[in-house]
C-alpha cells in the first residue's frame, strides 16, 4: 500500500505498528485488531490491499474533494 500512495504521489502518515507502541494502540483502538496495512481516509477505511478502493482514494485525494488527511 505504501508503494502505491508513493507512486500515485499521494501524501499520507506511515506508522509502524512493530516500532511505535503508540501507532499499535491506536490501530486496537480503531479496529480492534492489528491486521496491516490500514488506511483512513476521510470516512473511508481500507484493510489490506485493495487496489480498487485505493484508485477511488487517489482519484478522491487528487480532486481535493475531502479535507481529511490520509494516515
């Protein structure tokens, strides 16, 4: 997923769930599970890789039609 959003120039927060206790409470808390990659953007969430819903994220992202920041 990483590769994807560098490739499709889109900016997001990379956290590491292995490195930052912080970013592994934060995904238990959201989800209630650890399972990555994991991706919020506006109301929007995307477990795993699936490319579909990350052409409708980059297309959305690149219209500037959601404020939301990408995590």
């Amino acid at each position: 997923m990483r590769d994807y959003l560098e490739a499709h120039s889109v900016e997001f927060d990379d956290r590491n769930i292995r490195q930052s206790t912080e970013a592994r409470d934060e995904l238990l808390a959201l989800t209630g599970d650890l399972m990555v990659p994991f991706l919020i953007y506006g109301g929007r969430r995307v477990v795993g890789f699936d490319p579909e819903a990350l052409d409708e994220i980059v297309r959305t992202y690149h219209a500037g039609a959601e404020a939301a920041a990408i995590r």
